[in-house]
C-alpha cells in the first residue's frame, strides 16, 4: 500500500497536481492542512481515498481538526500541528499520538519536511508542497510504503516545482 502525504498547499495546487502524476498509482492520499479551500478538487485530483484535515489558516472550514485513521494495520493520529507547538519542536505531537495510542503522527504547519522517530513514534511532516521554507526551498512531499507485514517506509520526495 503506497499512501501520498502532503501539507500546506494553501489554495495553490499545481506542485500537488505533479506530485500525484508522478506518484500514481497511490491508494491513499493524507493532507495535513491549510488546503484553503481546495479539498473537493483535491479529493477528485487523488482518485482515492483522501485524508484532509483543517490547518491554522482553514478558517471557515468544515474539515475536521484532526483525525485518527488506521492504514496498514497502524493508528495514525493527521493533525497540522500548530496547537502543539511544531514550530519549536516535535515533543508535542509525539506526547499526543502516545496519549492517544498512535504509532505515527502526521502534521505539516512548519512547511519543513521532517520523518523522525522518538520514543517508538514515527513523526512524518511532509513539508509544503506551495511554499517550503527549509534549506534550499524545493517543494516537498512524503510517500509512505506498508508491506503485507505492516512494516512501513516513509520518504521525503522534492519537486523542483512550478511557480
Ligand atoms: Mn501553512
């Protein structure tokens, strides 16, 4: 099973159009927030199911805050993060997803790709695929790949990007 993770595409989808045309076939695709108002297209982009949560800037959306989604045999707590204090650093969302029994964490909101794992948790922030901001600024997404066992790998993947 081959899932799509991306973040903070805020209103502009041209990356995500290409990161979906060079991933597919996906069977999943999780957004962790600050869609801005794309999610039905989104959701018809992806062809599959989709997991699309509200970031900080989703105002007057109906998505939800978060949700708790099992893929691949894993509890696996979306959230974008913010009310967890991902800009100083992951203790917050890994506390969470432990509190909550959930193995991995996936949440977006510092547009800077991360995978880590700590105390047993795997975090996954596939960064923004509209406006990265870590070193050198290419726009970003994760692939994450369960085999038969449940055993999982996640990548961080870089588009040099259309603006
Ligand atoms: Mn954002």
């Amino acid at each position: 099973m081959k899932i799509l993770i991306v973040s903070d595409t805020h209103g502009r989808d041209e990356n995500l159009e290409d990161a979906c045309t060079r991933e597919a076939p996906f069977d999943m695709l999780v957004h962790c927030g600050d869609v801005e108002g794309r999610e039905f297209y989104i959701e018809a982009l992806a062809e599959c199911p989709c997991v699309i949560i509200a970031g900080n800037n989703d105002f007057f959306s109906d998505l939800n805050r978060e949700e708790e989604v099992d893929i691949c045999g894993h509890r696996v707590l979306v959230t974008h993060g913010h009310s967890y204090g991902v800009s100083m650093d992951i203790s917050g969302v890994i506390e969470e997803a432990a509190a909550r029994g959930c193995g991995i964490v996936m949440f977006g909101h510092t547009h800077k790709p991360v995978v880590a794992e700590r105390d047993g948790i795997l975090a996954i922030n596939p960064g923004s695929l509209s406006y990265p901001r870590q070193q050198g600024r290419k726009p970003s997404y994760a692939v994450m790949e369960c085999d038969e066992s449940g055993r999982v790998q996640v990548q961080i993947r870089y588009l040099d990007g259309r603006f």
